[in-house]
C-alpha cells in the first residue's frame, strides 16, 4: 500500500497514546498540540505565521540544512503551500527537498510529487532559478513544513543571515559551522583569515552563541514580519541581519579594511587598464584634433555604447565562462582584449572606457559603487560585495569631474543610470589611490 495512504491510519493510533505530541515517521520536529490548535496569532492579524525556522550551514560539508513550518489561518495564507526555493547558479544544488501538510486533526500528508525546476529571474547575465512544488490539501488551519539541503562544489561560504521575513516568526534558530581551519585558511594575498561577523537591527538581548567551541548560533522567539512599505530602500538592507566573514584582523576596524581593499583593487584595475597601444590607437581614430574634450569624450563613450555588453545579454552561464576561458584565465584578461573582442561585461566595459580616455592624455579613474535598488553602502560593514558597479570618472579642463555610466546600454553621456545615483563607494584618485 503507498506510505501516504497508510499514514493518517497510523497517526490517529499513535495520537491516542501520545496526547500533547504527534510523532512523525519521518526525521521531522515533533507536532505540537498547542499548535494543532491555533487559530490566529494573537500578537497581529496574519493570514499565517511562521511556527519554526531553522538553518544550518556546515562549511566543512559545504551543504547549508534548512527547515520551515507555516501555520495556515486563512484562505489568501494558503498561498504560503506554494514552495519556491531559490538558488544561483550551477555551482550549487539543492538536494534533499521534502515537503507535507498536517491537518488540524493530525492526519499528515507527505508531498508525493515531482519538485520542478523554474527560472524566476533572467536577463542581464543572471539566471536565478527555483525548486518548485505546491503541497497537499493546504487549508485554513493546517500546517505545512518543508526543508531541504543546498550543496556547493567549491570553497566557504560563510552565511548571510537575513532573520526576518513576510510572515511573523514564533521561533527562528541560525546555527553557522565554520570550516575547522579557518583560522588556516589563506587568501589569494597569503592573508591568514579568521570568522567574524557583524549584526543589524537585532533586539536588545539578542547574541551570537559559540556552542561547544565550533558552532555559532542565534536563536530568537517572537520576531515581528517585515513589512515592505512603498519607496522605501533596499529591504534586504533594512530587516535584521547577520553577516559573517572570513577575513584578517582589519575586519574588526573598517577604516583599515576599506583602505587595505581598496588598495588591491586600484592595483587590480590599473593592471586590467595597463598601457595598450591597440586600445590607444583605437581611441585615436576616433577623434580629431579639432574636437573639444568633450566631443573626444563623447565619441569613445558612443563606441563603448555600441559594443556588446555580457551583463545585458540572454547568455548562458556556462557561455559566459566560456568567453572568459577561450584564450586565457579570467585574471590575466585585460582592456585590450575586451576591445578586441568587441563585447565584455559592464565593468570591463567601463574600464576599457577609461583605458581609451587615458590614452588621448584625459585623466580617468574608476569608482566603485552600490546599487541602490539592491543595496546602499554602509561604510561600517567590512563588505566588499556591497559594491557591485563600476562607473568612469573623468576630469575636464577645468578641473570638474563629470562621472559616467558607459557600461549601462542606452545611458546618455552625461548621466548615470538611476541605481547608481546619490551612491557612495570608493574611487581612484590622481595619485592612484582610492578614497571613500
């Protein structure tokens, strides 16, 4: 007989043995009475409540556990059976992916079905995809859980904890498994790198627990929903959070952690510029010695516009790395080999774009920015990946900067795409140096 037509049966004998507590067959937490029995949350109207949340990440595995439990109130909270579950390119898997639905009476149903693939996001060089699946006999009053496991091939991850969600939590647990040899772990500059972590907006009392010297954990009860309000900045940036780091001891002072990566990624970006007479005569040809600066300017930012432009284009990833690996590896690529391919990434783009400036005697920098329908800086959390743009600055003869989106398709000269307006980050300065 199938497992999920035996199941309620079974249940039912083991409830009139077990009054408070309803044991599964499976490996999931055990069903509490009390939350059979919810019909609301008392705390604020929803139309359902998340009950538990658990994640686990384990860098020694390199697999992240993750569990949910929803307790349904209504009929728009049945939306919350319909599963989604996120993830990023082909260098992770989700594995493991297991779902049901416990009745108000007990009877638990398992999902029996497929789980699908489904492309949630697609377009300019990303391609973010989903497991997919809705679960059974979701209805006002029942509960419905599922978990699974996310591997990666390669490297540590450590996590970003972002804790609040849509839905009010009663319970949230965050438990993070470092790798054992963090404290070994060397980076491309030979820096030994340890864990920190920073928090966001967590309660008064809220703490990051060490358990048994190798875990840290965050357990918190009671978390309010996150509500989206209209025009409001980046809401990942505005929920609580924790972020953890592998990294040296400048982590813990961001003043030195900015200047320090700053000072790789000038070296980095003036190594990818360099001094190539391709591009130079490239940008030669462009101009006349009859234009104006600005008409020099405008001419090489319209070719820049013309060129192909990965981070905008319907491409696979793996044709994306292909392009990076066809003749050389990805960090020996430089300004004149995007020019002679007459395509490249936003931010190769724009470093070509500089690069040609530079070479008709125009001073040029890049600066690195964040993108504010994503994110906004925040200069205290020593975190490079909040900056995820380039865009070119360039000194007239008159001593002003005007600063420049090549790298967006159709931005007109003299404008910057709105995401990276009214942003903060760091810039080169005449001297090579970087500046906040």
């Amino acid at each position: 007989m199938p497992r999920d037509l035996r199941l309620p049966g079974i249940l039912l004998a083991v409830a009139l043995f077990t009054p408070r507590v309803v044991f599964a067959l499976d490996d999931w937490p055990a069903i509490q009475q009390e939350e059979l029995k919810m019909t609301a949350n008392p705390a604020h109207p929803t139309d359902a409540i998340i009950l538990n949340h658990e994640k686990t990440l384990d860098d020694n595995r390199r697999h992240e556990v993750v569990y949910m439990r929803i307790k349904i109130f209504t009929e728009k909270g049945r939306e919350w059976g319909d599963v989604e579950i996120p993830y990023f390119g082909t260098a992770f898997h989700l594995t493991d992916v297991k779902g049901r639905t416990i009745a108000p009476d007990g009877t638990i149903t398992p999902y029996a079905g497929k789980v699908f693939d489904k492309t949630i996001v697609k377009g300019q060089g990303v391609k973010l995809q989903a497991k997919a699946f809705a679960l059974p006999n979701v209805q006002p009053g029942c509960i419905v859980e599922f978990k699974y496991t996310e591997y990666w091939d390669t490297g540590v991850y450590a996590p970003r904890w972002i804790v609040q969600e849509r839905l009010p939590q009663k319970r949230a647990q965050f438990t993070f498994i470092p790798y054992s040899g963090s404290r070994d772990v060397v980076d491309m500059r030979g820096n030994t790198r340890r864990v920190f972590f920073t928090t966001v907006g967590l309660p008064s009392g809220a703490a990051i627990k060490s358990i048994n010297d190798r875990q840290l954990q965050l357990e918190l009860k009671d978390i309010p929903a996150f509500e989206e309000e209209e025009l409001a900045p980046p809401s990942a940036m505005l929920k609580w959070r924790v972020n953890f780091y592998y990294g040296t001891d400048k982590m813990a002072k961001p003043a030195e952690f900015w200047k320090e990566e700053g000072k790789y990624w000038t070296k980095e970006v003036e190594k990818y510029i360099g001094h190539s007479a391709a591009v130079a005569a490239a940008a030669n040809q462009l101009v006349s010695p009859s234009d104006t600066p600005e008409q020099k300017l405008r001419k090489m930012y319209a070719r820049i516009q013309k060129m192909k432009n990965l981070s905008f284009e319907d491409r696979s990833e793996e044709a994306l790395e292909r392009f990076r690996t066809e003749k050389q590896p990805q960090e020996q690529i430089s300004a004149e080999d995007i020019l002679k391919k007459n395509e490249g990434k936003r931010d190769e783009l724009t470093r070509l774009f500089v690069a040609m400036v530079r070479s008709i005697n125009l001073p040029a920098y890049v600066a690195r920015v964040t993108s504010r329908d994503e994110t906004f800086f925040q200069q205290n959390l020593p975190d490079w990946g909040q900056l995820d743009s380039e865009i070119a600055v360039v000194q007239g003869p008159d001593g002003k900067e005007l600063f420049l989106d090549p790298g967006t398709p159709a931005c007109p000269f003299g404008l910057l795409d709105w995401r990276h307006t009214a942003v903060q980050g760091v810039r080169q300065t005449p001297d090579a140096s970087t500046a906040l």
